[in-house]
C-alpha cells in the first residue's frame, strides 16, 4: 500500500542523505536503513525482502543514490529516476501481496539536492509480525517460499530464533491484553448487565433485553418478517421480534473528539511554532525529523491521529496503515520533549 509522499518523509530523506566537507555521507547502514546505489525494476525481489525484513522489525527506509564504496551522495542516474516515477504503486502492492502472507505498508520520497535526484521507500513496521514469504521469486531465488526476513544491524537475512521467539511472545501477549480488556469490560458492566451472545440466544424473545450492534455487524445481518420465509434454506437468518431503533453516532463521536482535543491540543503546525519560540534558531526541518526520530507520532504519550473518517481508524487498528495526510495531534508533553532534544 503506498500513500502520498509527507513533508516530514521528504525532510527525512533531507538528513539521510546530507553530507559533510568531505562529500561522504554522515549516516550509516542499520536496522532501520539500506542504501542502493541506483534503482532497478530488475532488482525488485532484492527489495522486496528489505521491505520484509524492515516490516518484521521496526520500519526502515531503502534509500536510492548512495554509492557504497566509499559512502557518497552521487545520485540517481536519469535512467533510474525515470524507472522510480514510473512506478504503479497499484501494481506494486499487488506484487507484494502475493509474495508475503500479510500486507507491507510503504510510502514513498524523491528529493532533489545540488543538483542530484534521490529516492526512497518508507516501510512501515507490521501490526501482523511475522511476515512470511509465501512464494519463490528473483534470480537464484532470493525470495524463499516459507522464509522470515528480518533487519539487523545493517543487513537482511532470514531471522534467527531470538528475535523469531520475540515476536511469538508479542502476539501471545497482544491477543491475552485483548482478552484481559474483554474480561475488565465485563467486570466494569457487572456479570448480571453484560451478555454474551452466541447463536442460539439471538432467537431471544425478552422484549426488556437490548443489545447494540455496530455498523459493521449490522451490515451483515439478515432479519426476515414473521410469516416471511427464505427460499433458499441454507442461508442463516434472525426473526425480529420488537423493533430496530437506530442509534446515531454523531453525538457519541463529537464527544470523543471534544475530549480528544483537550488531551492533545496542538496541531503540527502549533507544535513546531511552540518548539521555534523556545529553541533559538532550530529550523522546522529538525523539528520533523526529531519526531520522526524519536517515535512522537502515533504515540499516545505524545500524540494522537485525528481520522478524517471511521474507514481511516479502521484501517490503522487492522494493519497500522496510516495516510500521509491524517493529521497529528500533540500535546504539551511532546513540545517539552522535543524542546531537550533539540536543545542539545
């Protein structure tokens, strides 16, 4: 899935590729980034498991225009940057799809600097770990049917048992939290209030008993009229008894926001404001790639998504796929915390 290019993405690149009075570039391969000299539609395989390995860890970035030896910001040719912007990041993602059992999130950067064109790809971290590799593909297979990649310190390689076990305790532990939280929910209802519902209690009759179903569920029901029956018998149904009375979210969602605006009042925008007044001279391009560095967005200790819409939560609770253009709420915590980092 590719989304549209951000500033923050673009000032990112900016500092991955700066150089110093010797033209070498200051950053380093590692877990979190891999430089390539030139781009190659020949080569996707090979970036396809970086896009894996990143995935499977911590998110990365695979940077176009960088020689190896030594380390410079030569940048991409014409012939290659032509091969980037004619990318089909439809095409793209349907390429991924096939070769890995669960969705890679990715976006992508071209920048212009002296003179010199360079690319990138943003691979986001998986909500979905561990990423398999469901099919053989590249020269000499370098795409393994049932292989797990995984990003080291500076290199791609299929993941040792460690790091593999991690991320089995992660999910156990994900999936007993959701657990937990089902069971405190229940608690917090008390056991006389709270209904589980299995199939045989939706043929309920109580008219005092109520229970909400969400939009989504809802979408999927089926309600036939009493004396109305279905022709086709092996399809399921539900017999209404009383009535259907809609809810409107529309209330329950301007509460949610009000209180999300008191928890997080400050825009991008305000933030970077707030952090200028208080740091003497720090340019807004820093501001950007120390949120980015510091992990800021999307973390609640600092900062919340504002979704233009339910589709755009959804999306993110499923697979942690965000759009570029979502915008991010900050609170006072992240101005202060931003504040020490760039004054040192």
């Amino acid at each position: 899935m590719s989304e549209t290019v951000s500033s923050e993405l673009e000032a990112t690149l900016n500092q991955i590729v700066a150089t110093g009075n010797n033209q070498k570039i200051n950053c380093r391969e590692s877990r979190t980034l891999e430089f390539k000299e030139q781009f190659n539609f020949s080569a996707l395989a090979d970036y396809f498991r970086d896009f894996a390995a990143f995935a499977n860890n911590a998110g990365g970035y695979l940077v176009f225009g960088v020689t190896d030896s030594p380390r410079t910001a030569a940048g991409l040719s014409s012939k290659a940057l032509d091969s980037f912007e004619k990318l089909d990041p439809e095409k793209l993602t349907g390429l991924l799809n096939d070769c890995f059992s669960a969705e890679i999130v990715w976006e992508t950067a071209q920048i212009e600097v002296d003179g010199k064109s360079f690319a990138a790809f943003h691979v986001f971290a998986s909500s979905e770990k561990p990423i398999i590799c469901t099919k053989d593909e590249g020269k000499s297979q370098t795409l393994k049917n049932g292989s797990i990649y995984y990003r080291y310190g500076g290199r791609t390689q299929v993941i040792k048992h460690g790091e593999l076990q991690a991320i089995i305790n992660e999910r156990i532990e994900q999936t007993n939290a959701a657990w937990i939280d089902h069971v405190q929910q229940v608690g917090i209802a008390g056991p006389k209030k709270a209904v589980l519902l299995s199939e045989s209690d939706l043929n309920a009759t109580d008219s005092s008993k109520k229970f909400v179903v969400d939009r989504e569920l809802a979408s999927k029901l089926k309600f036939i009229k009493k004396g109305h029956f279905k022709e086709d018998a092996t399809e399921q149904a539900m017999r209404l008894v009383g009535d259907v009375t809609p809810i409107e979210a529309v209330e329950v969602e301007k509460i949610v926001e009000a209180n999300l605006f008191e928890k997080y009042p400050y825009t991008a925008k305000a933030l970077a404001s707030e952090v200028a007044g208080r740091v003497s001279g720090v340019k807004q391009n820093a501001i950007w790639t120390a949120i980015t560095s510091n992990g800021l967005k999307g973390n609640p200790e600092f900062s919340v998504y504002n979704f233009k819409n339910p589709a755009q939560r959804q999306q993110y609770e499923e697979n942690g796929a965000v759009c570029s253009t979502t915008p991010v709420l900050y609170n006072g915590a992240a101005i202060d915390l931003l504040v020490e980092v760039l004054s040192q």
